[in-house]
C-alpha cells in the first residue's frame, strides 16, 4: 500500500483529520496533498513510435535518438517513461543466445 492509500485509509478507518494522520505517519501534509501537473504523453507517444521502428533498441539507445533529433530530455525520465508504457524489452543470457 502506497503512504497515500494508508493515510487515507487511517484518516476513514479511525475518523481522524488529515493532519492528524499526517503528524503519526511523520509525513508533511503539503506532501500529501500534492498532485504532480507534468504530463509525459508527448515523450510516451515519440517513444511508442521510434519502439515500433527498432522494437530491440532500449531506453538509452532511444534516448540518444531523441538527443540526436534536438529533443531536450532527461535520460532518467526517457527511462521511467519507457518502463511505464511497457516498452522494456528482455534480455538474453549468452546461453540463449548460442542456440
């Protein structure tokens, strides 16, 4: 259960305030109450599309595609985003890779 989900269960489950949870969970409570506004559809649907091309290529070849092409991005986000959307792709042992 995510530190949200508890707070907020806590909050239902014994009918206390958000504060008041927050205070015995040690979190801050604008830390609770933030919601995050960054929108990563563009980046997910340029990764979708250049995974689709070269489906083996990974995040860090990708992204070195999206450097290349003058896009302004973070390799840590160009790997969350890749994670999320699915697009990881498995790698081989040097056994399977023989046969």
């Amino acid at each position: 259960m995510k530190l949200r989900e508890e707070v907020r269960w806590l909050g239902e489950h014994y009918q206390a305030n958000q504060r008041r949870v927050c205070e015995l969970m040690q979190i801050a409570v604008s830390s609770y109450r933030y919601r995050s506004t960054r929108s990563d559809a563009a980046l997910r649907e340029q990764l979708v599309e250049l995974a689709r091309k070269k489906p083996r290529w990974g995040h860090r070849r990708l992204h070195i595609l999206l450097t290349g092409s003058g896009e302004r991005v973070n390799h840590k986000r160009v790997f969350r985003v890749h994670r999320e959307a699915g697009l990881a792709v498995g790698y081989q042992t040097p056994a399977e890779f023989a046969r």
